[in-house]
C-alpha cells in the first residue's frame, strides 16, 4: 500500500539543511541502544542541544547520520520515520502541497484527494500494527 503513495528516491533531501529534527527522550534512548556507547558519548558525538531541543550535529550541510541514506535506521528519531506519509497531510491540502515539494518520492500525479484516500488507509494499518 506505501508503494502506491511513495517510493523514496534516495535523494537525501529530507537529512539536509542547517537543521534536524528534534529528538523526544525516547528517541535519545533507543539511539544510544542502537548505537551502543554510553549515552555521554552519543551527546558529544552526535548530537547538539540547545536549551532544551536536542537535535543531531549537522555536517556538511546534512544530519551527521547520513551517508548516501540513513545509517541508523532502526535508532533515528520518530520524526524522521514519519517522514513523508504524515498524517498531518490527512487535515490540510496545503501540507499535502508543501510535503510533495520536498519529497520526490511522493506520488503527488495521484491528486490529493486518492493520496489521502490511500494514506489514510495505510496509517491506519500502521496503528494497529503497533
Ligand atoms: S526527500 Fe523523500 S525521496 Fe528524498 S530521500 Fe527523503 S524520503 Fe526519500
Ligand atoms: S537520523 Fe537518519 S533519517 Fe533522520 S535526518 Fe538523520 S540521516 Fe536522515
């Protein structure tokens, strides 16, 4: 079903920029699972915090975890797995727009309304597969 929406071009787009997205508690700790150094290490590493957003460094203009594609897939923050089939795209067309422009692997030649359609199905299944 993902597969009638979305297929991912490797572009790296969405791990670059100045920025990253942040990281809950949770994600901190499955990242330092993942990894398997002491969770200081990880913080020195890694990551930067400011106040009280902790993000990933960024180096060279991408997250420090991309190499030609993700190289911690089972230990990246929740944010990065939504990434692009949000449900937010569900509720406003203009997200639908603005996700489609960043992404493409979107299959936005689908239109909005048969994308949803689609998307809400899939986030559905994803759900009660958790
Ligand atoms: S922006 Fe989209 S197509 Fe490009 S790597 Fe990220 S998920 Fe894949
Ligand atoms: S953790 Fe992985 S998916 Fe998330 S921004 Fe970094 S490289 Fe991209």
């Amino acid at each position: 079903m993902e597969e009638d929406i979305f297929e991912c071009k490797q572009c790296g787009y969405c791990c670059q920029g100045e920025t990253t997205v942040s990281l809950t508690d949770d994600d901190l700790e499955r990242m330092v699972a993942h990894i398997g150094i002491p969770k200081e290490e990880v913080i020195e590493k890694y990551l930067r915090i400011t106040g009280n957003v902790i993000q990933m460094k960024i180096v060279d203009g991408h997250c420090i975890f991309y190499d030609q594609g993700c190289t911690i897939h089972p230990g990246k923050p929740w944010r990065c797995s939504q990434w692009p089939l949000h449900p937010s795209i569900l509720s406003d067309h203009s997200n639908f727009l603005a996700i489609s422009a960043s992404c493409p692997g979107i299959k936005a030649e689908l239109g909005y309304e048969k994308f949803s359609e689609i998307l809400s199905e899939f986030l559905k299944a994803k759900n009660n597969n958790r």
